[in-house]
C-alpha cells in the first residue's frame, strides 16, 4: 500500500491559500521497498530566478535485485508532472515550461538495493508572461506539485504531492537589477528552461551576465547557458566550453548546475580525445553526486566508463586532484600531454 511520508505535507494541504502554505516542503511515497520523493530547492528567490523541482528515486530495501519507477516526466496535460502556481494576487494556473502539448514517453529508472537517481525540473519559463518568466514580480507565490508514475510496474499509479509551498520573491536590487534587465526577455528565460542557448545572441548575453555580474543568483545559470553554446553540434568549441564549466564549478562548487557541468565537461573532453581527463571527471562526479540522472548504466556516455578496462578505471581517481576547480581540463598541461586516439579505439 502507498503511503504518504510527509506529515509537513498533510498539515499544509489543509488549504491552498498563503496563510496554509509551508516553505522547503517535502513529500515523499514509499511503496515494496521503493521510495520516491519530491520537493522544491529554494524558498526565496529574486525575481526570474529559476527554481528547481526536484524528483528522487530512492530503492530503500526492495527484496528484488532490481526495482524501478517509471513516470513521464514532463508538465503538460497527459503527463506525469503537473505544477500548480498562484502568483501573487492570482487563482492558480497549471505550470507547462517549455514543453509541447503532447503526451511524452515514460522514462524508466532501474535501481539496485541502495541506489537513488534524481532529475531536476527547472521552473523558470512561462510563456503567457510578458519578459518570459514564471517569478516575474515581486510578492508570494505558492506552488504545488503532484508526481504520477509506476512503482514496480504496478497497475495501481503511485502519486507523490507536494503540498502547496510559499516562495518568496523579492525585487532584484543592484548588481543583479543590473544582470535581470539583460536577461529578461522570452527567448533567454526559454534557454534557461530547456538548459540550452538556442542562439548566439543569447549565448552573448549569458556571457556578459556571468562577466560582469559574477555575484549576482543569475551567474551560475548564465554562464552554463554561454557554455552550452560552445557544444552546439554544428559548431563546436569544446576547448572554449570546457574552460566555461570549468569556471563554473570553480566559482559555485555547491550550485545545482554543478553536476551537469562536471558531465558536460566529460563529454568535452571525450570529445577533444582526452579520455584520461574525462575519466577523472567521470569518477569525480561519481562520488560527489552518484544520484545524478545521466550516472545511470542506462546511458552510454555513462556505461562506457563503467564498464572501460578495471586497470584503466583504477589508475587516475578524482582524490588526486586538490580541487574541483585544478581538476585536468583541455588547457592543462596534463590535458596537453594526453595521446590522441584513433577512432577504431574510441
């Protein structure tokens, strides 16, 4: 039987309005063993600040050797992620992003006994606003969430909710009314929502934000945005890219973008044929966030490094790097000195 785990959960369900709702809410669903969780990353922002909704799937003590949970995970009609939000002042409104109207195949996640897999659903872009932005203006918003997947392949829906969830949003003031007047347009808050320059214009704008405003909450966002550019595959920079994740988690160690940058810079340096150095990424991102979703054996990208020669896998670990930041990248000396390989060896 599914149970709800969050007693923060049920006491603000009791009503929808502001003076109900609870900041930094988590909810929970544990069923065979199975345990998935849902909850938002912050509870004040400033305006346009992208807020996460985070999805954690967690096999606790399944007796089989491996469970799984499946949902479409995805905030349009038919699937399985709907996000209700209030602005201030305004009945709710059902949360859509950037996806199409269309219903989007489920993603299946297999666990061994112990392991945890997490995705995050970026809130940022909301294309009835007028500069593209879900947190627009200033005040309190409210904001509920309601996962629906498969445990197990059970017939009966497994539904995690989240309980309406106050989040604070203040006038951006200084620097960072600064770095908001650059960045609010629709096509900048869709990139951010889709986690993609989508131009070259964008991608410079996101550039000088991270440039100039590095102490502003917009920064972090900016610069992965100007470094996705540089993977575009009609042409990419991956030296210049790799150098921007760099940064990025040399700058924010402890930023939720930190981890797919640290996979970005795996498949950079793949790309420039440096595998000793993506190796070293690899297994840093290992052991500092294995619940990552691209961590998955389910992935190529991921199975190759887990599955590459024991020997090989064992030499270079992350531990013989002082700091994420000194880690080997395209411009090091170490990078410089690493043998191209043919393609018959990739």
């Amino acid at each position: 039987m599914i149970r709800i785990s969050a007693l923060l959960g049920l006491l603000c369900m009791l009503a929808w309005a502001p003076t109900g709702a609870c900041a930094q809410a988590k909810a929970s669903v544990s069923e065979q063993g199975v345990r998935v969780e849902l909850m938002l990353d912050k509870s004040e922002i400033v305006v346009g600040e992208p807020v996460s909704l985070i999805v954690t799937v967690v096999n606790d003590t399944s007796r089989s050797p491996t469970s799984n949970f499946s949902a479409k995970f995805f905030f349009t009609e038919a699937n399985g992620v709907k996000v209700m939000v209030s602005a201030p002042g305004e009945l709710p409104v059902r949360y859509e992003g950037a996806d199409q109207r269309i219903m989007y195949p489920s993603v299946e996640i297999n666990l061994q006994k112990g392991e945890s897999w997490r995705e995050i659903l970026p809130l940022v872009y909301d294309s009835g606003a007028k500069d593209g932005y879900l947190f627009s203006k200033p005040g309190r918003y409210i904001v509920s969430a309601e996962l629906t997947g498969s445990i197990l392949r059970e017939a009966t829906p497994a539904v995690v909710t989240l309980p309406p969830t106050a989040v604070t949003v203040k006038a951006a003031e200084g620097n960072a009314a600064a770095a908001f007047k650059l960045l609010a347009k629709p096509e900048m808050a869709k990139s951010l929502q889709r986690g993609m320059a989508e131009n070259e214009a964008i991608a410079n704008t996101a550039r000088k934000v991270a440039s100039d405003f590095p102490d502003t909450p917009y920064s972090p966002y900016a610069l992965y945005l100007a470094a996705t550019w540089n993977m575009r595959p009609q042409a990419p920079n991956y030296e210049q890219a790799a150098s921007d994740f760099r940064a990025m988690v040399g700058r924010y160690p402890n930023h939720v973008m930190v981890s797919p940058s640290v996979f970005n810079l795996v498949l950079c340096s793949m790309a420039l044929k440096q595998l000793d150095v993506a190796r070293d990424w690899f297994w840093y991102l290992r052991d500092l966030d294995p619940a990552y979703a691209l961590m998955r054996r389910e992935n190529p990208t991921a199975a190759y490094f887990y599955f590459d020669h024991v020997e090989t896998a064992q030499q270079r670990r992350w531990w013989m790097v002082e700091k994420p930041w000194d880690a080997p990248g395209p411009d090091t000396p170490q990078a410089k000195k690493a043998q191209p390989i043919s393609p018959e060896e990739q």
